[in-house]
C-alpha cells in the first residue's frame, strides 16, 4: 500500500523533531565546552576520588544524627507552611475559580518569579537577615514550597469537573459555599499527594541548604568536604540516602491511598 499523506506528513514531523533535537543538543554541548576528551582525561581523578571515600567512616552517624534530624525538622516547617499559604494563591490563579484575568493573571505571574529563584540563593538571603541556623532554611524551604504546591494545585483546580460548580451556581450558592463545597472536595485528595511530594524535595533541598549557613546536614557536608575528610562525607550521602528512599517509600504508598 502506498503511504497516505498524513502517514507522510507525521513521518517528516518525527524526523524533524528528531534532527532539532540532536542540533540542540549538540548546539548546547558546543556552547558550554563540553568535549569527551575532556571528560576522558578527568575520568582518571573522578576514580582517585571514589577510592578516596570508600570505605564510608560508619561511626560517623552518632554525630550526623542529631543535623539530620534537624534538617527533616526544617523540610517538615518548610512544606507545612509553604502548602498552607500556596492554598489561596492557588484559588485565585485557577481561571475556572476566578475568571477575570485581571485576577489569575497577575498571582500567576508573580509565582512564576518565585518559582524563578533558587532554593540556595533564596537561603543565602535568609542567613544574611537571620543569621547562620535552621530558620533560613525553614524561610528557604517555605517560599519553595509555597511556589510548587501553587502551581501544581492551580493546575489540578482547573481540571476539576464543572458539573457540580454549575448546580450550585444555579441554585445561587455564594463564592464562598463555592469554593468550600464544590472545589475543594474534589481538589483535596491532588492538593495532600503535592504536599507529600514537596516534602520529599525539601528533604534532599534541605540537605545542601547548610552549604550556605541555612543549618542542617549541609553544614556538615560543607566541613567534612573543606577538610577533604572524604568517608565521612560518605557516610552523610549514605545516611541521608537511606533518610530520603524511607520517606520516598512512605510517600508513595499514601498518595497512593489518596489517589
């Protein structure tokens, strides 16, 4: 059988993609310097360094402890109050809860911004205002959660079935009873797994705030590193790796619940 247009026409469409693809990777190779030589002469190093932290210095984790208990401390205060504060903003950035653009578009542009800083340079701030310790990252922690969980929701808000905002549109429910009655119930469930899956990133966040003063386990990683202690800095990747795949796992299972 002889190929019809449109299977010609998705045909070149998929090569097209394909060949943008490849010039944009080999374009942003060119720019940055990237070369293979060069990844082939460092090779060497990167190996001395693996030698250098094995084996891990296990009797470190009676110091380590204690920060990292501090640093899921910090992601559990950051997640809880950036998710709090990310609900209303996400209501007013849901263009089927708000439908004047004079509303949504503006919050949505102003989340864009937050969502535009880094998470480090959000707690090098923070340490210049409040000083070494846990509260910049629990400020840092804060605004970053606050950015994804507003995005994610206002997103899961707009794809809410209408059905039921109607019958009470049309039994004159206010905004209010709206909202509280007709959004909500149907967002809950999406808005507790964002939660959840921002905590998981403000643990691994969390762990290298302490590189800028924001406390935690990155104060430990910045000392261990500077004095070349290498097995120890080991011992804190493990530690914390453990600490993430059990509150991955954990996760997972209650948004699976949820969902």
């Amino acid at each position: 059988m002889n190929p019809t247009p449109t299977s010609n026409a998705k045909r070149y469409k998929t090569i097209f993609s394909l060949l943008l693809i490849i010039a944009l990777v080999i374009w942003s190779g060119y720019s940055t310097g990237f070369s293979l030589q060069s990844l082939a002469i460092g090779w060497p190093e990167m190996m001395n360094l693996m030698r250098e932290m094995l084996p891990p210095d296990w009797s470190y984790f009676s110091e380590i402890a204690d920060p990292m208990l501090d640093t899921m401390r910090m992601a559990v205060l950051g997640t809880t109050f950036g998710s709090l504060l990310a609900l209303p903003v996400a209501l007013l950035s849901a263009s089927n809860v708000f439908k004047s653009r004079w509303i949504y578009m503006p919050v949505r542009f102003v989340l864009n911004i937050i969502r535009t800083i880094p998470d480090l340079l959000l707690a090098s701030v923070f340490v210049a205002v409040f000083g070494i310790g846990a509260l910049p990252g629990i400020f840092a922690l804060t605004v970053l959660s606050f950015g994804i969980v507003a995005k994610l929701f206002y997103e899961a808000l707009e794809n809410i079935d209408n059905g039921p905002l109607e019958a009470m549109t049309a039994v004159g429910a206010n905004k209010y009873k709206w909202i509280t009655f007709g959004v909500l119930p149907q967002a809950l469930a999406p808005y507790l797994s964002f939660v959840l899956f921002t905590f998981e990133i403000n643990i691994r966040a969390a762990a290298v705030l302490g590189l800028v003063g924001a406390g935690g386990i990155g104060l430990f990683y910045d000392k261990t590193l500077g004095y070349f202690e290498y097995p120890k800095v080991t011992a804190i990747i493990i530690f914390t790796l453990i600490i993430v795949m059990v509150i991955d796992y954990t996760s997972t299972k209650v948004r699976e619940r949820l969902l």
